[in-house]
C-alpha cells in the first residue's frame, strides 16, 4: 500500500485490487504487533497502544481512500488484462 500512495503521489493512476472484502492482508487480522505489543494497525499512537479496544485504521488506509489518484476495488479477482501501457 506505501508503493500505491507513492506512486499515486507521482501522478500515476493506481488501482488497488483486493480479492477479500476489506485492505490490509494478514496484517490487518493481528491483534498487536512484537516487540512493543502495539495496536498493528494505529501503529501506537499516544491515545493507542497495548489493550486498544477501540477499532481504528492507519493513516495508510484513510489516505488511500482519500487520495484522488487511488481507486480501491474490493471482493475483486483480476481475470484478464488487455492493452498497452
């Protein structure tokens, strides 16, 4: 998702496609990250951290959602790809 925002950033138009219903992968699915046992996905911001209980996402996945360049397809399989770049 860093290579997506990066890249969007450069101009180029991104589309992310995710096969399962929602971003982040296994990641996504952790409840806290080693060494610091902090919350994986607010990375341990000073109001998260260990014992978060309150959903919440990085800021990865609000900028994808916000960023123009970016188009998100969920629940998504590629099954064919034609043209030239």
């Amino acid at each position: 998702m860093r290579a997506a925002l990066d890249m969007a950033d450069a101009g180029l138009k991104v589309y992310l496609i995710e096969q399962t219903p929602c971003l982040g992968g296994r990641v996504a699915q952790l409840g806290y990250m080693f060494p610091q046992h902090d919350c994986v996905l607010c990375r341990g911001t000073p109001d998260h951290g260990y014992g978060c209980t309150r959903p919440s996402i990085s800021p990865a996945y609000i900028q994808h959602n916000q960023h123009p360049n970016i188009e998100i397809f969920t629940s998504t399989r590629v099954v064919d790809i034609a043209g030239q770049a």
